[in-house]
C-alpha cells in the first residue's frame, strides 16, 4: 500500500506545477493589459484644493452660532454651480481655522 501511495502523490506534486506556469501568462496578460489603458488614458487635472479643505468638515459637528451659519453659506454656493460659487481657498481655510480655535482646550493654570 505505501507503494501505491508514493505514485499518487507524485502526480499530485506535478499536476499544480503544471497549472502555475499557466497561471503566471494569464497573469502577465492581465498585467500588460491595465498598462496599455493607463497609457492611454488622458492625464488627470489636479485636485482641487478646496476640496481638500471642504472635506475635513465631512461628518464633523458644528455647534449652533456663527461657525455653522458661514459653513451652511459656504456649503450652499458651493453646490450653487461648476464654479462652486466662487468660494475661495482662504474663505474654507479661515472658517477651518476658526473652527479648530473654537474646539481648543483653555490652557492649564498650575498652581503650586
């Protein structure tokens, strides 16, 4: 019986080494062909940076009072159109700035 097992596994040893070069052209043929549409692709315009300052206000709380009127404002002209209303990069950058100086802890008084 150990003889007849020996052979069984030795074919079961040569059957995945047959199927791994296979695996590897079909690979390479996947690989090839991503890289032949990204070289034809039109180069992408970059980002715009007010997204980037847009989106830190994503799912984030804005307590009742003036922080939260100019960001419905801002948010409202920027949907308003394709050039978002005219919304400037300084406008998002102040409102976050503002925003994170109202969430700062007060300084800590040491006393001895």
């Amino acid at each position: 019986m150990a003889k007849e097992a020996a052979p069984g596994k030795a074919k079961d040893e040569k059957a995945p080494k047959a199927e791994k070069p296979a695996k590897a052209a079909k690979a390479e043929t996947e690989v090839q062909a991503p890289k032949a549409e990204k070289a034809a692709a039109p180069p992408r315009p970059p980002a715009d940076p007010r997204l980037k300052l847009l989106k830190k206000f994503h799912g984030k709380f804005l307590p009742r009072g003036p922080l939260r009127d100019r960001f419905k404002v801002l948010t409202e002209r920027w949907n308003s159109g394709e050039d978002h209303g005219g919304v400037t990069a300084a406008e998002l950058k102040s409102l976050l700035d503002d925003w994170r100086a109202s969430r700062e802890k007060p300084p800590r008084v040491v006393t001895h």
